[in-house]
C-alpha cells in the first residue's frame, strides 16, 4: 500500500508542481556555476548506494570543500539562489523522481552520505537500511533546524557525531519499529503542518513515544 501511495503523491506532485520546478531549472541554468541537479550517492535500502537528486544549490566541489558534506549555518559554499531554495526546501522537490522510481519514499528515514551514515550507532544503521529513506520522516522533522544546532556549537562536526547523530538514530529506529500507513499519513501531515508553523511542536502530540530528548538537545522538545 505504502508503494502505491508513494507511486501515486510522488507523480501528482510532480505535475502539480511542475510551473514552480521548471522556473527554478530556467533560473539556475543562468546564474551562479550553471548547473541545475546535483546528483549524490546516499545509503539507501539494504545498505545500497543510489544517486539522490537536488537542485544545485552550493559549489560544484562544495564536498571537497570546508566541513565536507556536513552543512552548517552560513555556510559560504551555499551559492544567493541556492539559499533561497534550502531555506524553504524546493531544492529537495528532485527527489520526487527518487520517490517514483523506488529509491525512496514519500516518508522514511532520510537517506545519509556514506559518511553521515556511518555516524549513526551500528544497532541504527542495522535498523535503517531495512526500510526506503524517505523525502521526509520522523528525524528530518524534529530536527529541521539542524543547521541552527551546528552552528551554536564550537566543534559542530563534533557535535553532529557525538549528539545528533546518536539521538537521530534512536528517532529512525522508532519510525521502522513503528511504521505503517498511519505513521505515514502521519508524518506526511506534520511535514506540511511544519512547514506552514516552522516553531510547532506538534510532532510530540502526534507522536508522544518518541525516544525522548537528551539534555544537550532540550531545545528540540
């Protein structure tokens, strides 16, 4: 069923949308390095690499560049229109195309670089990998505002190893413990309730047994 729906939204969307991605694919085609996808190998299902589409939002070399494929806050590698497209997420809309083809859901956990993914705790990444990464879930929900997070940290690679990626894994181990088509209608409606009240809580009214939030991360609750 979660196939069917994901077939179903992914091609909807991609049509509906298709006024506001063909501007954007015009627009980046003339500005900044002229590139318009950035194609990245990401751990998908079963631990197999796949290539996720974005728009191209940084540097072409931006990996090879500063804190890697870990962004932070301000990041200078973050080309003008490509910020426009982060901070209210269109770059992510090409994964739709992921979605149809069967590399990801509409909902899962969010599919990591090889180097991401390997700062998740090891009984994590075993959960993980069983289910799609998806456009959206349980951790990309709650910690929407990662990059805020890095940056109020002196070591923020440091920081995203030892504390979010711990705590993150422990959310999308819930979300495979828990999945199924209530949880995914669920995630589905707090993504775009979030997106329309970015400082909402509503995930954990939603969601009440969620792993619960260690000290260092009280903001998050």
């Amino acid at each position: 069923m979660q196939r069917l729906l994901d077939i179903l939204f992914s091609s909807v969307a991609l049509l509906v949308l298709s006024p506001l991605l063909i501007p954007v694919v015009l627009i980046l085609r003339i500005t900044g390095e002229g590139e318009v996808f950035f194609v990245q190998q990401r751990v998908g299902r079963g631990g197999q690499s796949f290539g996720l589409y974005k728009f191209a939002t940084m540097l072409k070399d931006s990996p090879n560049i500063g804190t890697g494929t870990v962004t932070v806050k301000g990041d200078p590698r973050v080309l003008p229109f490509g910020r426009l497209l982060r901070k209210t997420k269109i770059n992510e809309l090409p994964q739709l195309i992921n979605v149809f083809k069967g590399d990801m859901s509409i909902i899962g956990p969010r599919p990591q670089t090889k180097r991401c993914f390997d700062a998740f705790p090891p009984q994590s990444q075993a959960q993980i990998i069983k289910v799609r990464p998806g456009l959206s879930g349980i951790g990309s929900i709650v910690f929407r505002d990662e990059e805020e997070l890095m940056h109020s940290s002196k070591e923020p690679e440091r920081f995203y190893d030892e504390v979010i990626m711990p705590y993150k894994g422990g959310l999308e181990e819930w979300y495979v413990a828990h999945q199924g088509l209530w949880t995914y209608l669920a995630c589905i409606f707090v993504t775009a309730w979030v997106l329309v009240f970015p400082q909402s809580r509503l995930i954990w009214k939603v969601f009440p047994g969620l792993p619960r939030v260690p000290t260092s991360l009280a903001e998050l609750a």
